[in-house]
C-alpha cells in the first residue's frame, strides 16, 4: 500500500464510480465520498452510492442542486430516454447528455477540495465504451485540470490532480479490474430509468451488459429485460 493521501471520489453509484472507489483505496486514499442529487430521473443511484461508501466505510456527502431548472436532457425532464442501440455515428449525442454536467460536478468538487486542503479529485468517467458524452473525453478532462490550477488558490499555491484512471479502459477491461479489487458489483445501479430492477434497454445498461459479456463474467443485478447478445452467453 501507498502512502495515504487523502481525496475526493465523484461517487454515481455506477459500475465506473464504485470501480475507480476501490482503486483509489487500494493505491492508499484517504477519501470523501461525493454525489450529487441533481433532480436526476434514476435517484436511485444516490441508495447505490450510500451502500457503496458504507461498503467501504466512507465519510458520504451528498451535494443537493437542481438541473431541472436547466432541463435539455431525458434525465432532468419527462423526455423519454432513448433506448435500444450501441451501434449509433461516433458524433451522435444522447438524449441522456446533461448539459455541462461533469463541469459542475468537478468545479463543486474542487470548491470543496480546496476547503478540506484536499488536492485529488477522482472521477470514474471512461473514453472508450461511453455514450458519447463531449465531458467524457480525454481533452475535456485535460482542460478541465489546467482551469482548476489556474482559477483556484488551492490550484495555484499546491496543484490539483484531477485522476481519471479509467478513460482509456474498456468496459470489460473496467469490470476485470474492479473484480480483482474486490468492487462489489452487486451494489451499484447504472441503468438511467432508475426502477428497482435496471431496464436492460437503455445506453447505461447495454454497456454495462456488454462490458460483463466480454470480461466473461455475469453481470450480479437483475435486469427487467436481458438483450440478444447477453443472453447468448449468461441467459
């Protein structure tokens, strides 16, 4: 084990967020658990995010702000959410983007860094196996970094490392790691439609399905519907 250091982990309650929890700790974090409650459709993510800290026993904080005031997506609106294909152009954004999210997210992230003298902010956000979100990508995360440590006194005096560990990993590849860390899988919720049970329609959930299909392991939640191509090997 490193060293500890203490950070904060952007924590959804999805497969991403638990993953990079429990990579985080086993590279000798001290962390503070962090979700939001955004006025998102799937609010059971925030359930999945607490049983995931207590998993790990985590200090928790849940940061309350309304999106539904800004709208412009199928989870802060009564817009449906799209459901059904993978196989969309690489230029093609979901009805499921959130306007300017993970900006949000990570610059209250670093105002409460900044405060508690924490200089690690981690998110679990991928660039592979994702569904096109524009706050996904490489370069976002890039500039993002360079703002935080040129519009923040933390940033200028000590430097923010913004650690996004996964963004070049698969899903599959994802899933292998977690389970050799020990995430407990069956604890989180991906699915955007936010019922008990996850839809196995949505973009979340075929990745998600898609991710445990090719890392040769089955997925541990219950699914409403179960696609083709899981059933093949795990129906």
């Amino acid at each position: 084990m490193a060293q500890e250091r203490k950070g904060i982990v952007l924590m959804s309650g999805g497969l991403d967020s638990a993953t990079v929890t429990g990579l985080a700790l086993n590279d000798g974090y001290d962390l503070l658990a962090l979700s939001f409650d955004y006025g998102q459709r799937h609010k059971i993510e925030l359930e999945k995010a607490k049983k995931i800290a207590d998993h790990y026993s985590l200090q928790h904080k849940i940061f309350k702000i309304d999106l539904t005031q800004v709208g412009g997506s199928s989870l802060t609106s009564d817009v449906g959410v799209e459901q059904g294909s993978l196989n969309r152009s690489e230029n093609y954004i979901p009805n499921t983007y959130v306007p300017s999210r993970n900006i949000i997210f990570i610059t209250i992230a670093s105002s409460i860094a900044e405060v508690s003298g924490i200089q690690t902010i981690f998110i679990g956000a991928n660039a592979l196996d994702y569904s096109g979100y524009p706050d996904c990508r490489p370069e976002f995360f890039s500039a993002m970094r360079d703002t935080l440590n040129t519009g923040t006194k933390l940033g200028i005096s000590k430097g923010f490392n913004l650690e996004v560990p996964l963004q070049y990993l698969k899903k599959s590849e994802i899933i292998k790691l977690g389970m050799s860390l020990g995430v407990p899988y069956e604890l989180t919720h991906s699915c955007y439609l936010g019922g008990e049970k996850a839809c196995g329609k949505c973009d979340s959930c075929l990745l998600r399905l898609k991710g445990f299909m090719e890392a040769g392991i089955k997925d541990p939640v219950e699914y409403e519907y179960l696609p083709e191509f899981y059933i093949k090997n795990w129906g």
